[in-house]
C-alpha cells in the first residue's frame, strides 16, 4: 500500500443496464488539501467517465447535493478533507432510490425557478 495513494472502493449502479450493483476500486495520487468530491471528479475526468456523482454544486458544505455514505456515514464530500494511505468504502446516500452510481433520487426539485441549486431541507440527513 503507498502511503502516498488514497484507495476508493466505490459503488457502482446503473438501474436501467445492470442486474445488480457492484464495486469498482480506484487508486489515485494524495495531495495536501485533496477533497473527495475532488477526487472522484478527479477519477471520472481521468480513468473512468462513465462514473456518476452530483458534481460541485455550492462546493462548501451548503446545499447538501454531495452527501453519500462513505464508510457507512452520510457526509458532504465537497468538505471530506482525504487523508495519504486512508481506504474509504463510498456509496450511494441510503434510504434513497439510486439514479446511477452514487447519484440518487432525492425526491425533490433541486434548482429554483432561475436555475440555481437551492439548499435542500435537514429531512435528508435525518432519515439516513
Ligand atoms: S456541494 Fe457539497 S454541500 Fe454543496
């Protein structure tokens, strides 16, 4: 294991091509200050396009758009700071329908009438 890796074992779906979900793992480059919304936006743009995650929305903690389960907790990857040599389990949030990979149905309009992303209500943090 290099110290100097971070190691993703990420759920993968397709509800629409694939009979069930499986894991795909994923090795990429640490860095001082890597975030893991920056990471897998990092492993889509480099290794795997075909990945599917809610990408920066308002990027600080905010809007709650990037929550996923990562080693079983519901977290904001646009503020999980990645440490060097961690391995962290990522999946989908739980209690929600999967779009694809770890993009899910939050069962709500996302955006205002004008386009931009609106904070969602503190229901979803709750029922995970
Ligand atoms: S992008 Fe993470 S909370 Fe908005």
């Amino acid at each position: 294991m290099n110290k100097k890796s971070i190691y993703l074992k990420v759920f993968r779906y397709d509800p629409s091509t694939d009979y069930a979900p499986t894991y795909k793992n994923y090795e990429i480059q640490w860095r001082e200050g890597l975030l893991l919304l920056k990471a897998l936006k990092d492993i889509r743009d480099n290794f795997d396009e075909t990945l599917a995650f809610r990408d920066f929305c308002c990027g600080c903690s905010w809007c709650m758009s990037c929550l996923m389960m990562v080693n079983g907790k519901a977290i904001r990857a646009c503020s999980r700071l990645l440490k060097a040599g961690e391995s962290l389990l990522i999946e989908p949030l739980k209690g929600k329908p999967v779009i694809k990979d770890l993009v899910v149905d939050y069962g709500i309009k996302m955006t205002t009438p004008q386009g931009t992303f609106k904070k969602m209500e503190g229901i979803l943090v709750k029922k995970v």
